[in-house]
C-alpha cells in the first residue's frame, strides 16, 4: 500500500499526509494521545502543536526511533517512544487514550534507503522487513511455492498476471536465488507490458504484495483498529490514513460495523438486533487531499482519512472474515 506511502513510493517522509484534516476534524486536540506508525515523527509533533498533552509515539521499525532520538529532547516530558505493532498498542498505556491516529503502510524514510530492500527503483538486498527481524521478502521469495507465489500476488497486489510472473519467479530461482530488489524487479517487468507515459512502474502490485505478505500487514491493520477500540476512552477519537483501496476497505468495513451502519444484503432478511454503536463517525466518507494538499505534496494522491468517535459501548472483538481482509490460501503441506 503502500502504507505511510504512495504505491510508487515517492513520499517525502517530512510531509505527513492529511495532517490539516486530521487535526481540523479532531479538534480540540487535548490530553493522551497515541501515533501509531511513528515515522519521521509528522503526526506526532503536529499533535503536540495543536495541543495535546502527551503522545506515545509507537514504530515497528527501530530504525524510526533511533533517528528521533535527534529531536525529541525538545518536547521533555510530552513524548514517549515504544517500539511496538499495531495488534498490541492497547497495552501502551495505563491509562484510556483521547486519541489514536494510525498512518497505513511503508514510510518514505524506509522506501528511500536501498538497503532495507522496499524500493524495487533502488538496489539494494530483498528485505522488506519493517521490524528488521524475522523471514524477509528473498526468503518468501525463494522458498514459497509457485502457487502460493501467485495467490500472495493476487490477493495483497491485485496483480492481474500473479500467475505468470509467479512461474517467471520460480523459473528464475531455479537458476540462482532472487537476492536483491532490482534482479526481482526485472523478472516482474519482464512479464508486463512496458508503461505507458504516467502509469506506475510494472512491479508496484508485486513488490506491494510480497511487502504486505512479509509484515502481515493485513492481520496488522485488522488487529490494531481492534486494539485501538479497546485503548480509546469513550469520546476517544481514531484517525486511519490509508492509501490502496485494499486497506481502505478494511478501515472502511471496521468503521461501518462499528456504527451499526453495516449495509443489509437482502432487504427482504428479517430486521437484526444489532449491538449498541461502538463507534459515531465524523466522516461520512473518507476524506482526500485538497488541492493545496497536492500541490504542496504530489505524493498525497491517494490518500484517504476516516475518523470514528468512540462510544461508551463495549469494545467487541473484530470478525476477521467481516472486515474482507484479503488472505491467500494456506500453504499445503510437503509443498515447496
């Protein structure tokens, strides 16, 4: 998606995307709040600007914090770092949250540094681990088989040719392993048509694919919106900046479940007794960029903002089938 970035991976991590919205749509910006994708810090420091208390800024990526560690003695007591996913932010505090703004996907920070292997226009290793840690994209690459190659590409890409380009992949490895972003890249392209002028690069939806596949960013998603239920107090606010119509939807859904506005597929069905709303929303529909937004940062485009006030309804658990979360098949065992 990618997430916290453009599918072309062109976004200036200093420019947080939605930011004026966001704070315009929450305001008053007070008390406890939670940053869920940290980044560079954007949201974070904006939050404090605007007139929150304290933010707990969370980052999968060591690396993240790490760098903020320039920067953030300026905000003293205001500022805590956690190094942390999105299924687990519920546990970041003693305390219920005002707010949680949570900005989908990869960040431009990482996208820009070749060896972290995100960016199939840079050479660099075939990683794609956001935490550094754990099976990385050359290890899916090279060890899945090709069935469950071209399932991860339609299903998390949308790639359209997912089964040609997975028996190219497993053609090629069976010459040498696929180690590094711009030899995966190629064997993508090779496969696809040339661009025309204006459309992405032919190995956006793979590289898309195997990046959400590597950091189960699907579970992630689904998890996090329903930890973030659990972290907000009642009048709490949730923010999600999503950027693919793949996760959009799954915000989408949670949002609409939560409120009670789930659509009814057969008009004829008896009436449910659904539960109390969970969630008010304050966007009837998700909120893009305006024009100043893109011309001051071209690589907010698809972005797209949705915000949910929380009710003093119990949080529920988060149907996983319900949201639509995109899951390839499971891998068949004594299969390679």
């Amino acid at each position: 998606m990618p997430m916290r970035g453009d599918p072309m991976g062109e976004r200036d991590p200093h420019i947080p995307v939605l930011l004026r919205p966001i704070l315009e749509n929450c305001a008053p910006i007070a008390g406890l709040w939670l940053d869920g994708t940290f980044g560079a810090g954007g949201y974070t420091r904006g939050l404090l600007a605007a007139g929150a208390d304290h933010v707990i800024g969370v980052d999968r990526d060591p690396l993240a914090l790490e760098m903020a560690q320039g920067w953030i003695a300026q905000f003293k007591q205001k500022l805590t770092l956690v190094q942390g996913v999105f299924s687990e932010l519920d546990t970041y505090s003693d305390v219920l949250l005002d707010g949680v703004v949570l900005d989908l996907g990869v960040s431009s920070m990482q996208l820009d540094l070749a060896e972290r292997g995100f960016s199939f226009m840079k050479d660099g290793p075939l990683d794609m681990r956001m935490s550094q840690d754990g099976p990385s994209a050359a290890d899916l690459v090279n060890t899945a088989d090709e069935t469950r190659l071209a399932d991860i590409l339609y299903h998390y890409g949308e790639e359209r040719a997912s089964r040609r380009i997975a028996r190219a992949i497993v053609d090629a490895r069976a010459r040498e392993p696929i180690t590094t972003t711009l030899a995966l890249a190629e064997i993508v392209s090779r496969c696809l048509p040339r661009p025309k002028p204006g459309q992405s690069h032919p190995a956006t939806r793979s590289f898309q694919a195997i990046r959400i596949a590597v950091n189960t960013e699907f579970s992630e998603l689904a998890d996090g919106l329903a930890a973030a239920e659990r972290a907000l107090k009642p009048g709490g606010l949730l923010a999600v900046v999503s950027f693919h119509s793949l996760e959009d939807r799954i915000v989408k859904r949670f949002f609409q479940l939560a409120s009670g506005q789930e659509a009814n597929a057969n008009r004829y069905a008896p009436a449910r007794a659904d539960s109390a709303a969970r969630f008010d929303l304050l966007t009837k529909r998700a909120i893009g960029p305006d024009d100043q937004e893109i011309s001051e940062n071209p690589r907010s485009r698809s972005a797209k903002l949705r915000i949910g006030r929380r009710t003093s309804a119990p949080a529920q658990a988060v149907d996983a089938a319900a949201l639509g979360l995109p899951e390839p098949p499971a891998p068949k065992k004594g299969r390679r």
